[in-house]
C-alpha cells in the first residue's frame, strides 16, 4: 500500500528522525483526527469511524492503540503493529502527515502557496473529469464548464439534489477512471486505503490530483503512481487546530482558521 510504502520510504531515508518520536497528543475528532509527535510536528488526517461491534461485550478491546495507549506510544510501534483497525488507519495518515510536515521544504518538488490544485488544470476544453469523493467546491466549480463530470461516490446522498446526475458509485471506478482525462481522489482514500486501486486503473497521459487534509504525505511514493499534483495544506497554528478538530472541525475549517491551502507539484 502507499501510505506503507511511504512509511518504508521515510525509515529508510530518515531513521535518525523516527526512531525516537513518540505520539505526544492526539485528537480524534467527528470529521478529522490530529497528531503532535514528540518533536512538536503536527498532523492531521481524516476520520475513519469505527463500526458499533466494540460495543458487544466479547468485542471490548483494551490493547495497544486504545483509549489509553496511545499516547507516549513510539511512531515505530504504530506502523508495525499487527493490531487492524479505522482508528490505527487513521493516526498512520495523521503521523505521517506530521513527519512530512517537516520534510517537504527539503524534498525538491516545487510547492506552490495559497494554492488550490483544482485552479492548476485546465477547465476551459471539453475533457472527461473524474471527482472521487464529494467535493461540493469542485463540483460546483466543474459542473457549470463544459467537461463531462463524473463522481465517484459510496453514498449519493452526499451530494447535492442538483449534482446527484453526476453520481456514480464508487465500485464502477474500473470502468471510470480508465476513460478520464483528469482525476481528482479525496486524500481519505489514503485513509481507508482505497488509493492503491484507484491509481492502478488510471490510463496514461490522465492528469491526476490528491487532494485534502489526509493528503500531506512525503509526495514520493504518490508521485511514483501517476500522481501529478497534491493539494495539501500547510498548518499555521497548532494549538488551534487541536481545538477544532475536537469540535467537529472540517477541512474548510482549517482552512479558515489555523491552515494555508498548498500544491506540491510532480515536475522534477
């Protein structure tokens, strides 16, 4: 899988930087879940929730990666642990977007400020675009252009009434992305590892964009698999954004209040 191989990535490259740093806070949020490792890095990653079968009396767990044994817990332990669940999904994205936080600037990939991925392709000729995921913004955005839009969805009730003629579900992407000249993937697919399926099925000369909150990580590994561009963000206050993770806190939120929009480009 990409976020694996990533992980791999970062050991191998950077194990002076890892093999020490423990999780030194978290927060698990509705919509988003954040991480401060030991070093003071900040990540943040999507929510995957966990199923209601833990509450069945059989099913209660108190093992690693459980209310209580998460933090002081060593980033190592987390990527290698044989313990199989949403919420260990989800701190992984959210520990390695913190990790990368502080080596992007010295990855090479040109990155561009204030930058949102979608303002990067061309819209204007009549082109087949794929959106994976309920992106409301580029939907709207692409919808009134002259493309043919495609979104890939597991439920159409995320999208609008007037959008929902662009729906199609998520398991006919085989059929989809093939014929599509622009792909756009929500980073949860990172999350609940759906990425590595998605970037199989994509046809050569497609242009391809990762982009959201969960899309922070080292750029590598998704830039080896016909990724383009990443739409990642840059978080400017920590504390604050600990603060709205807690409550409920989406992307846009970030955005607003504690993160700047960046674009990490595959042009080297």
């Amino acid at each position: 899988m990409i976020s694996d191989q990533t992980y791999f990535l970062i050991k191998s490259k950077y194990s002076n930087l890892i093999e020490q740093l423990t999780i030194a806070d978290v927060r698990i949020g509705l919509h988003l879940s954040a991480v401060k490792l030991s070093d003071g890095s900040v990540g943040v990653a999507g929510t995957m929730n966990e199923s209601q079968d833990h509450c069945a009396k059989i099913n209660r767990d108190f093992g690693d990666f459980t209310p209580s044994q998460i933090i002081n817990r060593r980033v190592i332990d987390l990527f290698e642990t044989n313990r199989k669940s949403d919420i260990t999904d989800t701190l992984k994205i959210a520990t390695l977007n913190a990790i990368s936080s502080g080596l992007l600037s010295d990855s090479g990939y040109r990155i561009l400020e204030d930058t949102d991925p979608v303002d990067l392709i061309d819209l204007q000729s009549e082109k087949t675009i794929t959106v994976v995921g309920a992106f409301q913004s580029y939907i709207q955005k692409i919808s009134v252009t002259k493309n043919k839009l495609y979104v890939l969805e597991l439920d159409e009730n995320a999208l609008t009434e007037e959008h929902k003629k662009y729906y199609i579900p998520a398991v006919d992407y085989p059929e989809i992305i093939p014929v599509s000249d622009i792909v756009i993937i929500t980073g949860l697919t990172l999350v609940n590892n759906t990425i590595d399926g998605l970037l199989s099925s994509v046809s050569p000369g497609t242009q391809v964009i990762v982009t959201g909150p969960s899309g922070n990580i080292l750029p590598d590994i998704l830039f080896e698999n016909n990724v383009n561009i990443i739409g990642a963000m840059r978080i400017t206050n920590p504390s604050l954004l600990f603060d709205i993770v807690s409550e409920a806190g989406t992307g846009y939120h970030l955005i607003k209040y504690c993160a700047r929009k960046i674009s990490i480009l595959n042009d080297k």
